[in-house]
C-alpha cells in the first residue's frame, strides 16, 4: 500500500520523528463528531489527541495543513457516499495510506466495501450506538495495535507495550488469553489444572523408539509430552510417511480422541520422552469439575490443529511443486522416447538401405559375367561373319555393307527421314526407297543398281541387318556393363574412407542408376576442376540419391516438361570441393524449412513428399561424418542444396555410425 | 492415299528393332519414326499434306521432357488423327499413367517391352483393320496388310464399297 510519496525525503521528517505528535481523526457530521470524540479521547487522553472532520475532503485538508501530525487511526461514520470512494479519497494522503480505519455504522448492511475489505483497508465495524466505553476501548486497542506494529521504536510504543512484545492490554478472553502463550506453556497451564483436580500425576520417562498411540487402533488416553520429540508416522501403500513431527509441548492422542475415532498415526518417541498420561475419564473428571481447563484443552487443541493444518499446507505446496518436476521430467522423457522412436526409424531405414545395398551388389556380381561375355559375344559375330564374308563371291559389297551399318553414327530421325525422302525421290518408288535405306543404302546410283539385282539386294539387307543388330547388341552390353559398374561403386561396403574418389564418376554413377526417373527431366552439368577427394563412396552415393529423389519430387507434376536439375561443382579452396545441386521444382514451404533436416520430417499432404521423410536426414548425418557442411535454400521455382565436403575427407577419429 | 504408321520412341535400337519386326507392312504401309514428340508433329504434319492416313500410333511411354502418354491424350483431340489408333510401348509406365491414356487418350492398346515379334505384327494387323473399319475407308487397296477375312466381312456388308 505505500505509494511512492513514501519513499520520497519529503516524508521523512514527519514520519521519522519518533516524537511526532498522534492524533486520531474522527470523520463525521457535527455533533455526531463531537460526541465521537468525546468518547474516543477518553480511552486516549494519554496517547493521541483527537480531532474532528465533517467529511473526507476536510479530513485531508487537515492532514495536509499539519504535516507533522501522524495519524494512526480513523474512525469514519457511514455515510450516504460510498464508503469505498471515501476510503480512497483518504488513501490519497500518504500519512493517512497506512492509518487503520474503523468504520461506525448504523446500518444493518454495507455493499460499499468491496475495496475496503479486498485490500486490507478496514479494521474494524462497530455497530453506533453500542454499549458505553466500547469505543474507547477499541480506539486505544487499535492505537497500541498500530503503534506496535508501525513505530515499535517509538518510546511511547515500548511505554504500552510489554517487554515481550505483546501489548499491555491482554485480551480479556481465556481462549484468546491462552492462545497468545507458547504450546508448551499452555500444556503446563492444563496439565497444573489437570493436577489440581486429579492431584499430582507421575512423570513417565520413555526411550526413543516408544510408541505412544498406535495407528489403527481406538484412542483412550492423551500424553502430554513435557520434554522430547515424538513424530507421527502413518503406514501407507507406498511404505511409512512421515508426516508431522510434533515436540515438547504437544498433547498426543488429543485430536484422535476428540473424534472418539482410532488413531490415524502412529506416535512414537524420536527422542526419550518424559510424559503425563492422562485416560479418557482423567481427562473427562478434570474438565468435569473445572470448567476453566476447557479453554486450555481448546487452546491446545487449536494449536495442535493449526500446525497440522500449516503442515497440510505445506504439503500441499510441495506436492505442488512436485507435480510441476514430475511434469517436466514426464515432458522430457517423452521428447527422449520421440527422439528414440526417430533414431529407430532412421536406423531401419539406413537397414533397409543397407539390404537394398547388398541386393544390388549380389545383383551386380551375378550380371557382371554374363554382360562381359555377351559384350565379347557381340565383337566375335562381328568379326566371324567378316571372315564368313571374305569368302563370299559378293563378300566385299557385304561386308562394306556390314560394316557401315555397324559403324554407322546415330542421326536424328529427322535427318534420317530427310536422307529416305531424298532416295524415294531419286527412285520414285517408295516401298523399295524404303527398303534400300533400311539396309543403308542412301546413294542413288548404287541403290538403282542394286534394285535392278534382288539376290544382291537381299544380301545387303540381310548384312546390313546384321550390322545394325551387332551394332545395337554392342551398344546395349556396354551400357549394361556400366551399370553393373555403377552398381558395384554404389554398394560398395562401408569400411575405411577411400582416397582418389572422383566426385564427378559417384554423381554420374548416381544418375546412370535413376536414368529411369531421370528420363523427362533436363540434367544440366556444370562441372569444374575438382580434386579427388578421401570418403566413404557408397555413403555419398545414397547422398546423391537422396538428394536427386528430393529433387526430382520437386519437380512433381512438372515433368511434364520444363523440369530442370543443374549440378554444379567447384573449389571454394584448396581443401573443399563444393557440390550445388538445384532443381526448378515448386520449392519448399518458408514454414517447413527448419525443419526439413529433421528425422522424419515429411509433408506427405503438402507440397514436397516423399524423401524429404528421412532423405535429409540422413543426408545431413553423411555429410556430418564427413566433416562437411550442408545447406538448403528454397523458394517457388528454385531449391539449391549446397554441400561442402573435405578433400582430406572424414575427420579420422570419426567413423561413421550407421 | 496410303495407311501410315508412326512408330514414336527415342531409344534408336528400340526403334529399329521395332522397324525390323514389322518390316512385312513397310510394302504396303508408310512407316515413319520420331525419337521425340516435336519431330512426331512434323511427321504428322507431313502425312497429312501427302494426303495419306494416320492409321497408328506406337509411342514409348518415357520421352525426353514429356512422356508418350500426354502425347497420344493430345492426339485424341487432334481432327488429323480422331481415327488413329493408339498403343503404348512401354517398360514401365505405372497404373495412373495407364489409367489416364485409357480414360483420355482412349488408348486402345498396352504393348509391354519386350514384346512377342509375332503377336506385335498380329496387333498392328488388327488395329490396321479397326482403323479402316471405323474411318470408313474401302479396305480394299490395303487388303495385304489387314485382317482379310474381317476386311473382306466388311466389304460383303457394305454394298455401297
């Protein structure tokens, strides 16, 4: 409640003179204020002096003209203004912000105190017109109170308070009375009363370990323990809680017992104990015949109550607390178990690679042979037929005729169907034009020859058959020949990193094998001079594969034309070769690209599928144990990865983890 | 007027393998090749102003920077080859490629590679026939390469041929 004037040097001077004069303010129509302060004065006289203002507006004026004065106390009578409003117009004086406030009403209720009461501004009500001396009584109850509370050092607060620090005028109930004493104290107090109905009751000394009362079974006694500790322990399904811990002072059994119930607890001494035993018909004869004992037993009771119940409180808090680490760690450990479930997928997947790896292999070593010996196969028809030929009677024109459609370049058909438009004019026949083109006859003297001789012309359509055959049989073993190499170099086993890796043979290796998916996609090269470089092949060629999936579903519906992936290559330095690759695909959402490196990041409904899943992932995890770097920029039209890889390859102390 | 076939495909041993297992129609039948889909145009383009017919299409599935299916659904639309019949030789085009040239380019044949020589003549032999039937035209002139006793059937039928 202080505002900031309090804290301002111009305060102090009032505030700090321990000799200021008090003075209590009475807020009310004349003569109701009169009277009012007559009756205050006289339980003050010694104290404070009382002055008088007709409304709030002149209750600060005043204070305001007298800035020395302190005011401890208001006393306001209700008016038809909202007291609420009247309170804060009084709060408005920082002298008058930390005065208790009584309000003296006639009315039988107040809905204007919402304030009042939510911020601890009203002290007292008493009912006008009470019982005579009850308003002197209170005033200076109050002022002790408070100048207890905000001046303790001031001389007149020590003359009217007691050395202990409890104020002079001690309530005049037993309960209140009794309430305000020590635990121990009051236990004496019953315990003497107790004595002087009972006469003397035998100290009983018992060892630490000694229970007390028993948990589950019916309480017929108290203890009031005079000297030790005893803690009250309770069996539950999670083993023994302890859940108080009770000394000197206390009356066990009590609380039990005033339940007529069986005892929760077990007590049991922690320390030796010296105890009264008091049975149930002790206890019921003594209250019995002194009535006074009942404030002490309640005084006890309350105390005892008030502890546990602070206890609970406390406990309460703590299992709060304890709720809210039990709640982190469950948060953690379902991150760790999410990430574990991640790492699980990946390895399947690096497993399932790796059995593709091993197929592939098993594939290339079984084709290998059969593709060497048709490759061979393919040079000995040639060459046999050659020798068949030389003993031909025709044998030069055939295998002339052989050997240009077997050497023959590869045109366009566009080339080609002009070269047969040509002939089938220069013949004017166009079934037989056709005929001699397709054995490779495209000069128009030798085909008009040829035309006039059909067993020639069937043996150059049969050579020139053979040609193109042995031609294409050659061509097809040789680039099933460079699969099967590719195949090799992509399954390699993973062992120790290789050195003179050629980047540029893993990439094109990498292509020939998605040559399928690859078909309706421009591939442009943009290689520079790169080192070769020290890796693990097999592991940057799934790197390449990755992230030519990744493209080529970027791509997506565009390959229908126009889908172009560009692979870039070059030095940075000495000791990196960079690879860029890019694809004009329809990028990748500004939302997801954090988190696209992420184990089993995929947007299977959105834009970028399928092996953005674990493809960059894993792609990351390569280039990591690589000692390289990866990067990935996106927006519609235009993804580049970036990868920068060491020519010295991976760093030797780190293999790679698969 | 002669019946032209167009054989669509831009692996040159697949074409002139092609070629050669259907050489018995090159007497009769005007066959063109294009390893791509613009110099598929200009054979078409060229078919029509000799004033010949588009009988048949063959296209390979995978082309360079389009694929043979968007290919033949384009044809379908074209008035030069409304009649022409069309097959897909192909080695791997999946089920929704195949779905939609049956639903759009109302393909009316899928040849799987490698193909049979004997069963590829048999089914250039019946689509030669098809067309000729349902263009209208007299199946006479083209008798050697089609499905005679068909051809023949139709002609007995249709007095006005």
């Amino acid at each position: 409640m202080t505002g900031p004037a309090d804290r301002t040097g111009l305060e102090r001077p009032r505030t700090g003179d321990r000799l200021a004069p008090l003075c209590i303010l009475i807020v009310a129509p004349e003569p109701l204020a009169a009277a009012i302060a007559e009756e205050v004065a006289r339980g003050v006289t010694d104290i404070a002096e009382v002055v008088c203002a007709a409304d709030v507006a002149a209750a600060c004026a005043l204070v305001a003209a007298h800035p020395d004065r302190v005011v401890p106390l208001v006393l306001m009578t209700a008016s038809p203004e909202s007291t609420d409003t009247r309170i804060a117009v009084l709060d408005e004086q920082a002298v008058l912000r930390r005065a208790s406030i009584l309000l003296l009403t006639d009315r039988a209720r107040h809905d204007d105190l919402s304030l009042a009461v939510d911020r601890d501004r009203l002290h007292a009500v008493i009912t006008t017109p009470g019982s005579p001396g009850i308003l002197a009584w209170h005033a200076r109850a109050q002022t002790v109170r408070w100048l207890s509370v905000h001046r303790p050092a001031d001389p007149r607060t020590r003359a009217l308070v007691a050395a202990d620090g409890r104020p002079v005028a001690q309530p005049e109930s037993d309960l209140l009375r009794l309430l305000e004493l020590d635990t121990q104290e009051v236990a004496i107090q019953l315990l003497a009363g107790v004595e002087r109905v009972l006469g003397s009751r035998p100290r009983l000394l018992l060892p630490a370990g000694t229970r007390l009362i028993h948990e589950g079974v019916d309480v017929d006694a108290v203890l009031v323990v005079l000297r030790g500790r005893v803690a009250l322990d309770h069996a539950s399904a999670a083993g023994d809680l302890r859940l108080h811990h009770d000394s000197t002072g206390s009356v066990v059994g009590l609380l039990s017992l005033a339940q007529q119930q069986r005892a929760f607890f077990t007590a049991r001494a922690t320390t030796e104990v010296e105890v009264v035993h008091l049975s149930f018909e002790q206890l019921d004869r003594a209250l019995a015949v002194d009535a006074s004992l009942g404030a002490a037993m309640a005084a006890v009771s309350i105390r005892a109550l008030a502890k546990r119940l602070r206890r609970a409180d406390q406990l309460q808090v703590e299992k709060t607390q304890l709720n809210h680490v039990l709640e982190r760690e469950r948060r953690q450990l379902s991150e760790a178990l999410h990430q574990l479930e991640q790492a699980r997928l990946e390895l399947v997947e690096q497993a399932r690679y790796a059995t593709l790896g091993e197929l592939a292999a098993g594939i290339a070593h079984e084709l290998n042979n059969p593709v060497a010996a048709m490759l061979r196969a393919t040079t000995y028809v040639g060459e046999d037929l050659e020798r068949v030929l030389a003993s031909h009677p025709q044998g030069r024109l055939a295998g002339e005729i052989f050997a240009a459609e077997r050497d023959r370049t590869p045109r366009s058909t566009r080339e080609e169907r002009a070269a047969r438009r040509r002939l089938e004019a220069a013949l004017g026949d166009t079934g037989l034009a056709q005929r001699l083109f397709d054995a490779g006859i495209e000069d128009p003297d030798r085909a008009r020859v040829l035309a006039a001789d059909p067993s020639s012309l069937d043996l150059v359509e049969a050579v020139a058959g053979i040609g193109s055959a042995v031609r294409n049989l050659e061509v097809a073993s040789r680039r099933m020949c460079e699969l099967v190499t590719s195949l090799r170099a992509y399954a390699r086993p993973k062992g120790e990193p290789v050195a003179g890796i050629d980047v540029h043979a893993g990439l094109e290796d990498t292509l020939r094998l998605m040559a399928h998916r690859l078909h309706a996609v421009e591939v442009v090269r943009r290689y520079g001079d790169l080192p070769p470089i020290r890796c693990h092949p097999g592991e940057l060629e799934q790197l390449w594969t990755n992230l030519l999936a990744n493209a080529l579903d970027a791509l997506g519906d565009n390959r229908g034309g126009g889908g172009r992936i560009e692979l870039i290559t070059d030095t940075p330095d000495l000791r990196h070769v960079r690879v860029q690759i890019r694809d004009n695909g329809r990028g990748i959402d500004p939302h997801i690209l954090p988190h696209v490196f992420e184990p089993r990041f995929t947007t299977k409904q959105g834009a970028v599928r399928y092996g953005l899943g674990l493809g960059l992932a894993i792609a990351r995890r390569i280039v990591d144990a690589h000692g390289g770097t990866i990067d990935l920029r996106s927006e519609p039209g235009s993804t580049l990865v970036t990868l920068v890889l060491p020519v010295d390859g991976p760093p030797d102390d780190e293999d790679i983890e698969t | 007027m002669r019946l032209a076939l167009l054989i669509l495909e831009d692996e040159r041993s697949v074409r002139e393998a092609l070629r050669r297992d259907l050489a018995v129609f090159a007497g009769h039948v005007r066959i063109e090749e294009a390893e791509d889909v613009p110099t598929a145009l200009e054979v078409i383009a060229e078919i029509d102003a000799a004033g010949d017919r588009l009988a048949l299409v063959m296209a390979d599935h995978r082309l360079p920077g389009t694929s043979g299916v968007d290919f033949l659904i384009d044809l379908a639309t074209d008035e030069r080859t409304l009649a022409t019949r069309k097959v897909l030789v192909t080695g791997q085009a999946d089920q929704s490629d195949t779905i939609r040239a049956i639903n759009e380019a109302e393909l009316d044949r899928y040849v799987a590679k490698p193909w049979q020589p004997e069963a590829l003549r048999d089914m250039v032999r019946d689509q030669l026939t098809e067309f000729v039937v349902v263009a209208g035209l007299d199946p006479l002139p083209h008798l050697a390469v089609l499905d005679a006793e068909r051809a023949l059937c139709v002609v007995h039928e249709r007095g006005d041929l």
